[in-house]
C-alpha cells in the first residue's frame, strides 16, 4: 500500500491548460481503462510532483462527469486524496475487497 495518498493542491499558473489537457484524455478512455487509470495512480502514490496531483484532479473531474462519483477526494477544495483501489461494476465501480 502507498504511503502518501494526499496533496496539497495550490493552483499554479499553467494548472488549467495542463488539467484540460489530461482531462481530454481521460474522457476518451472506456470504462474499464479510467478504472485502471486510477488503480494505478493508487499504486504509485502521491510523490510530491505538482503536475502529478493535477493529472490526478482530472482524473477526479472525469470520474465525477463519466459516475457522477469519485474514488478521489477533493476536502475543503485543496486537500487531494486517494481513496482505496477499485473495480468496475456494470456501469460503476466500487472499493475493490483485493488489496
């Protein structure tokens, strides 16, 4: 298990276009590939890079726009987490009980 799951996000110039950017190619991702897309960003971690923790907040938004929910938490509008892995579950996901 990762041992740093939350970051600190400051918005930077340049944030906007780069998370547009990483938003547009997690829109064109299936399912089964934005699923996988976070489970690996689980497995990696938060490493401290800024421009990971923006890729990561796309990644929120397009969770949020594909399920409606995300596995990524946004708390007090700065705070990034990452919750738990998970699985694709018909047209959702859930917390997957492999750890």
């Amino acid at each position: 298990m990762p041992t740093n799951l939350q970051y600190m996000l400051l918005e930077k110039p340049g944030d906007r276009e780069f998370a547009i950017k990483m938003l547009a190619a997690y829109n064109q991702l299936d399912n089964a590939d934005l699923v996988a897309a976070y489970n690996s960003a689980w497995n990696v971690g938060i490493v401290g890079s800024h421009l990971q923790a923006v890729s990561y907040y796309a990644l929120h938004i397009a969770f949020k726009k594909r399920f409606g929910v995300s596995p990524i938490l946004i708390e007090d509008d700065i705070i990034l987490s990452l919750t738990e892995p998970i699985e694709l579950k018909g047209d959702s996901w859930v917390y997957s009980k492999k750890l």
